[in-house]
C-alpha cells in the first residue's frame, strides 16, 4: 500500500524518482521495476513473487529424513553440536547447525536449553601465552564400558584455554602433578604461574577453610618455587572457571568420543589424548591470545628434569650410610669415588 501511495504520488508529479525512492529506502531501478509492474499488472503486480513457490536454498528433504535416524541410532546421548560435528565428519552431511538443530526440537528428540544469565564477571584473561596456565583434575567415569571414575589432569593455558597436557590416571597426586607440568615444560618451555586449587598436593593448609601457608611449600609447589614460577591458589570452583568449563566439556564429549574411537583401557586412552584429542580439540575451542609471542622460556640447561621430581632430605648417619624407607645406601665421598674409579 505505501508502495502504490508512492508511486501515485510520483506520477502526479508530487515526488521525483530519486525522492519516492529514498523514501522507501530502494534504488531508483528498483522503483522503476515497482512502478512499471503496478502499470501492467494493477496492484497484483505488487504481490512478493516468492510466495507459493520453494526456496532453492530448501533444505534436502532425504537428508533431513536420515539426519534424526542417525541421531537415534548411535548418536542419542550427543549434544547437538557434537552431534552435528559427527555428521559432517563421519557421514558425508551437508546441512548446517541450525537447520540440524531446529529439525531436532520439531521431532522432540532434543529439548531448548534454559537461558542462563551471567551471574558473576568473567576473570580477563592473561595476554600472552605461557604467562599462567591453570592444572586441575576431574573424577569421571570416562571410558566407556568401565563404570569406575578415574581423574583426568588438565594443564591448559590462560590465554588461550588451549589444553597442553591431558591424561588419565587411576587418582590424581603430586606425581600426576608434576608429569602434567613436566609435558608443558618439555615441549612449550618454562612458564610465569601456575593456578591451582588447593588440593594437599598443591598446597598445606595448616587450618581448614584458612589460607594456604607460604612458609611450608608441598613438592609441588617446591618445584615451582625452583623453576621460577609463581603459585597461585584458588579459594572458589568459581574462581577456576575456565578450568570448570573446560572440564564440562569434556566430561560431555570424551567419554563418547573414546566410545566411537574403540577406546576402554587407560593405556590406550592416554595415547589417543596425546596424539590425536588434543589437538583437535584445541582448534576447535582454543581462542587467540589478546598479544602476539610468547612468555615461555627455554630451559637451556634441562634443569627441569631434576626439578620435577619427589625431593626428600636425608642424613648421613655415623656408618656413612643413608636411610630410604626399608634400604640402607652407603654415602661415598667424593674422594673415595676417585679412589674406586683408580682401582677399575
């Protein structure tokens, strides 16, 4: 109706082309077309010509049909995002993740997922890479078929949320600990801060519910303390949020994606990590650091090695000899090794 209005108005002289045109926020070859169809068809020829007729960008309808199928045969416990993933990768599918997702509300087989509003401001993140990373475990059942829960350890960065380590052990303890920081430092380098929860592990805390001490470092954090870096305890889930999310999606999708790569013993399921998880899903969710570069440092002298370990102190006794649990290790002088080697 406004259309005709404009265009009456422009054949009696009221309003130029350029004017009825900017009015109704087209070009002037666009009115020309209007003001001519309204010539030779009336005011028909003003009816959208889409109407009634398919859209060529119409969804196919066999692929739509086999979509929910696959979905109930193998695929029934998948988010739709990991659903639609799966598709394109193992199924040759072409249609996006909306029309995916839309079909699947329209069939009942997925229900809308409740809105969650923001109920805290989000930590920024550090700018560069290497500058904190942040290692934590989660208790799962995470191999399919075996109902037992076993503790994935994360390392992952700050920047980025790109994971560096991951790998599952029976139960999580300062020797998981320092393998997870001993696989960054190997292939990344040293690193400024690591932020942890304050497991017993990580941290002695000489009162419940009370700050960590800083006078009596756990081996963990006496390594860190060697290597340069700075210990940062975490005093709410909240606070570890980037690690909780990140955890949250793997307790979503690991389990399903060791269930589809024939996964069941933890040997195996730490190769897979290693070789082929990780990566793929750092570029999937991994995000680009606020800076270029990196904070890492190499560690020329491979310190590390003698750094990430279990240290303990013990006494010489009277018969040069050391303690460890149940063996009795004799002490040999430097001189007295000279002495040996001369002798051989």
């Amino acid at each position: 109706m406004r259309i005709e209005a404009l265009i009456d108005r422009h054949e009696s002289g009221e309003l130029s082309q350029v004017e009825a045109a900017e009015m109704l926020g087209i070009s002037e070859r666009s009115f020309r077309r209007w003001r001519d169809r309204l010539r030779d068809e009336g005011p028909s020829g003003l009816a959208d010509r889409r109407l009634g007729k398919p859209s060529r960008r119409r969804a196919g309808v066999a692929e739509i049909a086999r979509m929910p199928e696959l979905y109930q045969g193998s695929y029934a416990d998948f988010a739709v995002k990991h659903f639609h993933e799966q598709l394109v990768k193992r199924h040759g599918y072409k249609l996006g993740y909306t029309v995916t997702k839309v079909h699947l509300h329209r069939a009942g087989l997925v229900t809308p997922a409740v809105k969650r509003s923001a109920h805290r401001k989000k930590r920024p993140r550090r700018p560069m890479i290497g500058m904190m990373l942040h290692q934590d475990a989660s208790r799962h059942a995470w191999l399919p078929g075996d109902a037992r829960p076993y503790d994935l350890v994360v390392t992952l960065d700050d920047a980025t949320s790109a994971i560096y380590s991951a790998f599952l052990v029976e139960e999580e303890g300062t020797a998981s600990s320092l393998r997870g920081l001993g696989e960054v430092v190997a292939r990344h380098g040293l690193f400024c801060a690591l932020y942890s929860d304050r497991g017993s592990h990580y941290f002695h805390t000489p009162v419940a519910g009370q700050p960590v001490s800083k006078t009596a470092p756990t081996q963990v954090g006496r390594a860190l303390a060697q290597l340069g870096a700075e210990h940062i305890a975490a005093y709410s889930p909240e606070a570890r949020g980037r690690s909780e999310r990140a955890f949250r999606t793997l307790q979503d999708r690991l389990p399903k994606e060791f269930r589809l790569a024939g996964i069941t013993g933890i040997d195996a399921a730490n190769r897979w990590l290693a070789e082929t998880y990780i990566a793929a899903h750092n570029a999937q969710f991994a995000v680009a650091a606020e800076q270029p570069g990196s904070a890492f440092v190499p560690d020329s002298a491979g310190a590390w090695r003698e750094i990430l370990c279990i240290q303990e102190t013990r006494q010489v006794g009277n018969d040069n000899t050391v303690k460890w649990r149940t063996l009795r290790h004799r002490w040999l002088d430097p001189a007295e090794i000279k002495g040996c080697l001369r002798r051989r």
